[in-house]
C-alpha cells in the first residue's frame, strides 16, 4: 500500500483545514519545501500536494511550490486544487506533477475531462471523489452536490479512470479514526481500480486494516503532524 503524506497550501504555507472548513485553517510549516524534503529523507516516495487556494479560486495558484519541491526532491507528487483548464493541467504537469487529481471538474465539466483521459492516459490522471454524507463535494469542498458518490465513480470507471482517492470530509482532519466501511463498499463494488483512502487516518493500526482491506494507498496529514503516526512507524509500509 502507498503510504502519501499530504502537503496542503494556503498562500505557500503548510497548513491542514478541518472536514475541509478554510476557518479551521493551522499552519504547521512555513515551507513546504523542507515538509518535504523530511519525508523523503525517511524513505517516503509519494507525495499528496493539495493547492487550496486554487480549489478556492478555481484556478491553480501555488505553482511556484510545485515546482520547488518537484525540483528539489525525487518524490513522485499528484497535485489537486484548481485545475480547471487546459492551461492549468498543463502548467501543472510542466511544474513537475507525476499525477494530477481532480473533483470539481469531474462534476462540472465532464467532457474536459474525458479529453484529458485521452491526451494524458489513465496513469496521469486521479479522479477526487469527496463525498459527505454519500453526496460529491466540490469547489474545495465548499459545495455539495447531488451526485451519489458510488454512481460517480462507476461512471468513471467506466470511461477508464484507474485512480481514485476517496475522502470522507467528515472525517477529515478530526483524528477520529477513518471511514472503513466506505472503502470495503467501494472495494467491493470496484475491484479492479486503484483506490486510495483519505480522510481521518489516526493511528498506525488504521493503515494496517487499510492495507489488509485491500487499499493501494492511503493518504495521510494531520496524524503526522500532529505527532499521532511517526515516520519512522511508516517505514514498516515501505519497500
């Protein structure tokens, strides 16, 4: 199972939000650079790097950080926040993107994103499927659409996405424990995908039912930071 550290940012600081509230806003780090280069120095290989301003401002804002931190380490980074156009998917894969991971646009614009699938293939791109309360959230996680979450990502999978991360934004940065019985129905319902759990991941033991559940990943924030899960408990995931 991928172990993914998440880096948000909020004006090119590492911050992390709660259930996706910008009120809630904590600043951890002032330079996403070093958070970086500190989990790459304790054997960490994949990066979750989360441009919130630009989900905000519906278009990407925090490119120059991208760039650092693709340029100055190895890891293999998925960006998300903003990515609305064909400018700004491309902007962010020249920046150093290995993946992108978008939502809101899977929503609102459908055909864009069925002509990325084609331009850039599978492997580049991650469909965001953030629900609450079984309903797709979007824009940052500021709107809650109709959509049925299972329905949303069938209807993807069905057009060829491979990736998912799937975020509970009840349970997001609240350290109460991750939605396990979400993801054994989603497992289920869709074998064959890679799928990746986000949200709520509070201690060491959660990733250990993740990975025997059958997760490719699990995307990981505030329990680092807040000194919950050590990276050096992460190695044990690491090969």
């Amino acid at each position: 199972m991928r172990i993914i550290p998440a880096i948000d940012i909020i004006g090119g600081k590492c911050v992390r939000l709660s259930q996706g509230e910008y009120d809630s806003k904590k600043v951890y780090h002032e330079n996403p650079v070093e958070v970086a280069k500190m989990f790459e120095d304790n054997g960490i290989q994949y990066l979750h790097l989360v441009d919130l301003d630009g989900a905000k401002a519906k278009h990407v804002v925090n490119l120059k950080v991208l760039n650092d931190i693709a340029s100055k380490t190895k890891l293999t980074i998925d960006f998300g926040g903003g990515i609305k156009s064909d400018e700004d998917i491309k902007s962010v894969f020249e920046n150093g993107a290995s993946q992108v991971t978008v939502g809101s646009i899977a929503v609102s614009n459908p055909e864009i994103l069925d002509k990325w699938l084609s331009e850039y293939s599978s492997q580049k791109i991650i469909l965001g499927a953030d629900a609450k309360d079984g309903k797709v959230a979007i824009t940052g996680w500021q709107t809650v659409s109709s959509l049925d979450l299972s329905n949303f990502i069938g209807e993807y999978v069905e057009k060829g996405i491979q990736y998912v991360i799937c975020t509970d934004i009840s349970k997001d940065g609240m350290l109460q424990g991750t939605s396990t019985e979400l993801y054994k129905n989603l497992r289920k319902q869709f074998p064959k995908i890679n799928l990746i759990a986000s949200g709520g991941v509070s201690d060491i033991s959660e990733l250990h039912i993740l990975s025997e559940m059958g997760m490719d990943g699990a995307i990981i924030g505030k329990a680092i930071y807040e000194g919950h899960i050590s990276l050096y408990e992460l190695k044990a995931f690491i090969k």
